[in-house]
C-alpha cells in the first residue's frame, strides 16, 4: 500500500503518508511551554503509527498570540529544552515532527496581545473587528526576523522542520491577499502577479540563512477564500509557482480565512457551543439564544460550504501541475479507500487530517490493519469550536461530554 510507503519531505523521510494536520492544542502554560499533556498527545500519535506530525499554531513573539488561552510559544531560548522533552518522544516511536509557526496578525485580540493588534493594512476582520495597526516597514522586518529566530530555536529544540501558517487568514496569508493587503512599500502586491510574495519569500530566505538550507520547511496555503476580491485558480497556480521557485520541502493546501472559519472545516455547526463559548456570540439570554437558533441559523446553514469527502484535493491535485514538491492534502478525509486513493493516483503526495484523530487516536494504525476502515469522526465541529474556550482541544463525542 502506497500509503504506508515511506516518502520524503525535503531531507527527512517520513515512515508512511499520513500527516496529522496542526490543530490549536490549548495545553500549554501561561509563557507558551508544553505541558506533560501536549507531550502526551503527540507522543501518543506517534506510538498509533501517524508519519509525521505537525504541531498547532505556535506564536514567533508576544504580537502575534491567539486569543485562544494556553496557545505554544516558540520566542525565546527558555523554550527549547521544554519542546525538547516533547520532540523526543515523539521520535522514540518513529515519527517525525514538524513546529507550525505563525503570527496571528489582525485575526486576535487586544488583551491577547496585551496592547495594539498589528496587521498588514488599517483593514479589520470582519470575524475579529480589531482595528489594527499597520505594520511598518521595519516592523515588517523584526517580523521576519522573529519568524527565523523561531525557526532556529525549533531546530534546536530537535523538531524536523518547520510549517510556515500562511493560510486561513493570518499574518504571511494576509500579505499574500490582495484584499487585505494595501501596501505599497516593497511588502505589497505584486503588479505582474496579482498576488504578495515578497514578505513571505523575506520569511523563507531568513529561515534558511538561520537554520541552513537542509532544515525542511514546510508551508500551509489556502487555495481559495470567500473574500470578496477573491482568490482563486489564477492566484494559486501563481502562488505554487513561487514556492517551487523557493523549493519549500512541503506544501499543504487548505481553504479560506478566519473571516469564514466553518468553511475552513466544514461539517456541523454546533450552536449551543458556539452561543456558550465563542467570545463574540456568547449569549446568556434564553431569548437571544432562540432567536439565534430560529432566525440566525439558517442563514448561517446557507453560507458556510457542505462537508463532502476529501473537499480540498480538486485543490491539490491542481496544484500538482506546477510543481514536483511534495503536496499534502488536508480536509474530509475519513475512508481509508478515499485516503489511499488520493495518494494512489497521484493526487496528492501526503494526506493530511485531525479531526479524525481527536476521535480516535489509533486511527492510522486502524487504517494500517484494515484498508477500509472508516473513521468515527462525525463532524460535529465541537472540538473545533471548544478551541475558544478555556479547556484543551479533544473530541466531545458530539457534545455528551461538556
């Protein structure tokens, strides 16, 4: 089974093909170190046959926290033997393990931050409504030098490599949007292609000149958006067009921003955890919450995209035409048929998934057993809207367990 073939990402062999795709863990402490349950669930993955594992969103400097509390922070030196303790677990049982980096840019808040929301432009999320502060040009730049600072300390912390977060809204995603992005400094858009690569090629090229040309690096990317300038075919195949001029080691497709995030995931939406924990739709009046569920709700249900099977791999099978770099698949992913198949027939290199393995950790080794197996993920999205709240992401069995 091509699946559980070993494959490379830039110079690291990966034992099988299934990646788990990074998802914001809440299981850190106040200053961003892992705590004996973060190291727990990746070593776990790791024991239940996951290739390779890709942690959640990981702050680069205090600026660019989530709102989210107990988030991973890669800022400082005091941070490497902590995530050191984490990398070595996972690679007792063979897995590889890769660090997200990000910076939230205008998709947080301010008490997260502790001050001004920073952003590419004066724009606000719709989502968020922060007014941010566009960042200055030398602002830009201890950006990306934060973002190699990162880098380094995940390097030395024993991770395999790094993912660059340019997808779903945030900060390397907003430079890359013409929506968003208004510069005109040399961060802006691109008159021939339509699209902002400088900044995130500055990113990439001081990554490397930290942590050397060998040390992988990986990008998450968003194929399209529900902006209203929207981004699409054209854009991505220009978008590819210049990763494989970088020759990331890696490059996983996703969809959309924050702006929509049930599009990003797709599936239910949970309601009654939503009007409980969101901090922007957190109701406590019975009458506001029937009004939601009566009024509310179905314009929602008419918005977000239906879950279908393997929603994102059009996207990367598109992307396969411009470049021979490996390309990861993440999204509806849940029969083993559909997973090997993917990779079978070339659509995508490496399949991607969570939700799936928030259910049922062992499910690679399931999958390994039987080629058929179907997860029990039934997309109810309570594990992903409890990321808003204070207590650690895992599946809530569709909501018996709250």
């Amino acid at each position: 089974m091509l699946v559980f073939e070993s494959a490379k990402l830039g110079v690291v062999t990966v034992k099988n093909r299934i990646i788990r795709s990074a998802t914001f863990e809440g299981m850190c402490d106040d200053s961003g170190c892992p705590t004996v349950a973060y190291t727990d669930l990746y070593c776990n993955l790791a024991k239940e046959n996951v290739g390779a594992i890709i942690t959640g969103f990981t702050y680069i400097s205090a600026d660019g926290k989530a709102m989210q509390p107990g988030q991973a922070g890669m800022d400082g030196t005091d941070k490497v033997g902590p995530f050191q303790v984490t990398t070595e677990a996972v690679h007792r049982y063979g897995s590889k393990i890769f660090m997200q980096l990000a910076h939230t840019g205008r998709q947080t808040s301010q008490e997260a931050v502790e001050g001004a929301v920073v952003g590419v432009s004066h724009k606000k999320s719709p989502y968020f409504k922060v007014q941010p502060k566009k960042l200055s040009t030398s602002q830009a730049e201890r950006v990306i030098t934060r973002f190699a600072d990162s880098a380094f300390f995940a390097q030395q912390a024993g991770f395999d490599g790094i993912q660059l977060h340019a997808a779903h809204g945030y900060l390397l995603h907003q430079f890359i949007l013409p929506a968003v992005n208004d510069r005109t400094d040399r961060y802006g858009i691109d008159s021939q292609t339509g699209i902002g690569t400088s900044f995130f090629e500055a990113v990439i090229d001081e990554v490397r000149r930290r942590c050397g040309p060998n040390f992988p690096v990986l990008v998450k990317i968003s194929a399209a958006d529900d902006n209203r300038q929207p981004f699409g075919r054209e854009q991505l195949s220009r978008l590819i067009g210049f990763l494989d001029r970088k020759q990331v080691a890696g490059i996983e497709i996703s969809y959309g921003t924050m702006d929509q995030a049930l599009n990003i995931f797709r599936g239910d939406i949970p309601i009654e955890q939503i009007l409980k924990f969101n901090p922007f739709y957190r109701v406590k009046s019975r009458l506001l919450r029937y009004c939601w569920k009566v009024f509310v709700l179905p314009i929602l249900r008419r918005r977000v995209k239906p879950f279908t099977s393997c929603y994102n791999l059009d996207s990367a099978q598109f992307a396969k035409r411009y470049t021979d770099i490996p390309i990861i698949s993440v999204g509806g992913f849940r029969q083993g048929r559909e997973i090997h198949l993917a990779v079978e027939k070339g659509r995508a290199d490496f399949v991607a998934l969570s939700r799936p393995l928030l259910c049922e950790p062992g499910f690679v080794t399931e999958l390994k057993n039987d080629p058929d197996y179907v997860s029990r993920c039934c997309n109810c999205n309570i594990c992903a809207v409890m990321c808003d709240s204070k207590y650690p992401t895992r599946c809530y069995g569709k909501g018996r367990n709250i």
